[in-house]
C-alpha cells in the first residue's frame, strides 16, 4: 500500500509559492514539536496536584510516566511502518488526538489505572509520533545541502516550546487547576497541530513535483536520462578495481524517492552486515555480491 498521490489541485499552489515549500514543512515540525513533545512531558506540571487530589503513592501516580515511555518505545516500529505508507499528514495528526484524548481522559479519573491508561498510554505513549521519531521519518526527504540547518530548526521547536509553554501550563495549574491545564493542552493540539499537519505537511517534495533543496525540476533529455527504469530496478556499478580499497560506504544517495546505502566490505569486519557489495533501499537490503561489480535490485518490494 502506497500513499495517494496528491491531487493536481493541491500540488500546484504549493509548488508556486516565491520560497521553496520545504521551509513550510521545517516551520510546521517547529510548532509541532514545541507543543507536542512539551505536552508529553506536562507530567511533571501535573504530578503534584494530582498526588494533593488523590493521595496516591508518589511511585504509583509516577508509574503513568514511566508506562507511557515503555508504550512509545513500542510504538516506534509502528509509527515508521504508517510513516512510509501514509505519511506525516495523517501520522502526525494521529498523533495528536491520541494525546487530546488522554489528556481530556485523564480529567476523569478516579484511580491510578485511570491516570496510567489515559496519560501513559495515550498521552506519553500516543505522543511519540509528535516527536523527534516521527519528524526523523520524512525531514530528511526535503533537504540535502541544508539538511542539517533544515532539521536543527525543527527540532529548536523544543526548547522554544518549553520556555513558552511551561510557564503558561504553570498558571493555568495554579489558577484554574491541572484538569483545566489537560483540557488546554488537548484543545491547544486538536486546534492547532492537527490541521497544520493534515493541510500543510507532505512526506516528500516530489509529492508536489518538487526536488530536494528547492532544485529545478529536470526536464527534457536531463529528465529522461534520470527516470527510474519501467521494472524499477537499480543497478550498481562501481568503476573500480577489486584490490584498490578494502571497505568504503555510500550513504543517504537519494533515488527517485528512496534513500540508497552502498556498501563494499571486502572482509566483513568493516560494517558488521557480511562480506561483499550490497546495496540498500531505505534500510532493505536489494542487492548482494561477494565480488566489487555490477549489482541490480529491485526498488519496490514484491507483494
């Protein structure tokens, strides 16, 4: 199952924006990420007035945390599976309303199984698509060049996130209770993160006719020299004499939508993945031989 392509309609005014249309992808992950991973870890706003309701021992009411850091990590797989198949645009959004709803649940609990279902495994655990996990899956995609500077922004979301929202979530508590401080911060996801996601966030440029970086399209002879072959193989060809290096590593060589790794490791001690040239489409092995030649693989997976 692949992701829809996007309807002509849409794609076109995204592409003639007068600024490359990954900066509104960086911009997007940067309001998600300072709401969506701050909300996750609120827990510690909320932890003391919960224990003055409740009375319940500090290490049980705390066991909602830890649960939900134990639920996120599996849900991480998951989260890249959906990821590759329908991308940020309804992954992210997914995201929100798991935490919107454990933190709206989470107002009418009564006992600490209540707390540990509704924050932990929804709030914290739901939350790790919002995270550095989720925005890890497709960031790479829209740069090259500026990657670094491109992903360094996103994640900056962060610590702006904290300094604003912290303090704001800190008066909400003291003034109007940590019930009312949970139905903002769902409300604040619902209202904000969500829509920003499913209207503006796109998996890859070439969703939208677009290269990486903001490069022009190639065109012409140019295009048609770079189209994937009609069986959708690629084909590897190193120019090089078996004898002359022992091991080299051709790493994130983006091709037509996938993300290439080429390795030669003439011993296998290297890299740790055996002996031999082998070639790697989005973390799947394509191709394989002992010898330093020419290698084809398919780009898709059989079904």
């Amino acid at each position: 199952m692949t992701p829809a392509e996007p309807s002509p309609t849409i794609a076109t005014p995204l592409r003639r924006l007068p600024f490359y249309y990954g900066w509104v992808v960086v911009a997007v992950a940067f309001v998600t990420m300072a709401i969506g991973v701050n909300v996750r870890t609120a827990f510690s706003l909320l932890f003391s007035p919960i224990l003055d309701e409740f009375g319940w021992a500090r290490g049980t009411t705390a066991a909602a945390f830890s649960l939900g850091f134990v639920v996120a990590t599996l849900y991480a797989p998951f989260i890249g599976v959906l990821m590759d198949r329908l991308g940020p645009r309804y992954v992210l959004p997914l995201g929100a309303v798991l935490v919107s709803s454990g933190l709206i649940g989470a107002t009418f609990a009564t006992e600490p199984w209540h707390l540990h279902l509704t924050l932990g495994v929804f709030g914290i655990g739901g939350g790790i698509a919002l995270t550095y996990i989720g925005h890890g899956a497709f960031l790479p995609h829209w740069f090259v060049a500026r990657r670094g500077l491109a992903i360094g922004i996103a994640f900056s979301g962060v610590g702006v996130g904290s300094i604003l929202l912290f303090p704001w979530l800190k008066q909400v508590i003291d003034q109007d209770g940590w019930r009312q401080a949970c139905w903002t911060m769902g409300l604040l996801l619902v209202i904000l993160v969500l829509p920003l996601n499913f209207f503006l966030q796109r998996q890859r440029p070439e969703d939208i006719g677009l290269r990486p970086d903001g490069d022009a399209p190639r065109t012409g002879d140019e295009a048609r020299k770079t189209s994937p072959r009609p069986d959708n193989v690629v084909e590897v060809n190193p120019l090089l004499p078996e004898d002359t290096w022992d091991w080299f590593c051709l790493d994130n060589v983006l091709y037509h939508g996938k993300v290439l790794t080429i390795l030669w490791d003439k011993t296998g001690k290297r890299f740790g993945k055996g002996s031999g040239l082998q070639v790697f489409a989005d973390g799947r092995r394509i191709a394989q031989r002992d010898t330093l030649g020419r290698v084809q693989g398919p780009l898709k997976a059989s079904h």
